[in-house]
C-alpha cells in the first residue's frame, strides 16, 4: 500500500486511481473484489467512507488517501497486480 501511496501523490491531482475494492454487499464492508477478502488495511481520508448505500467504490486521489465514491466515476485508473 505504500507503492500505491506514493505513486498517487507522484501524480498529484491529475489521475484518481481505483483500487478494485467495494461495499457492494453491504454498506461498510470494504471487500477486494478480485479475492472477496475484507479489505483489512484502509487509509480513508478523515470523514470517509460516507457515501453509504451510493457510493461503493474505493478511490485514491491525489493526497494519497482512500475516499468512497460512485462506481461510475469516469477516467480513473485501475491498479494492477503481477506475478514477476
Ligand atoms: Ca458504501
């Protein structure tokens, strides 16, 4: 989480970056979709989430920190992970 810290704040404000992990089942539980794993580790932004039943979808803006918004935010990035 660190890598994708420093890689958001590296791009300041000009690229929000999705980060695969929603409440889609119920408002709060943050789960990696690709897993189904809870998402044990968060850095959300003081105040966030907020969006309850609306917004499900975890976003990284530029400050680096995690906020929930609509799933249909356009022109995020995705976050990739690769077996090396
Ligand atoms: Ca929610």
């Amino acid at each position: 989480m660190t890598i994708i810290y420093h890689c958001a704040v590296r791009t300041g404000s000009s690229h929000v970056f999705w980060l695969g992990a929603s409440d889609w089942g119920q408002d709060g539980q943050f789960y990696w979709l690709r897993t189904g794993q809870n998402v044990a580790y968060n850095n959300f932004a003081a105040g966030y989430p907020s969006g309850g039943r609306a917004e499900s979808c975890i976003y990284v803006w530029g400050d680096g920190l995690w906020y929930d918004q609509f799933c249909t935010v356009a022109d995020v990035r995705p976050l990739c992970q690769t077996v090396s």
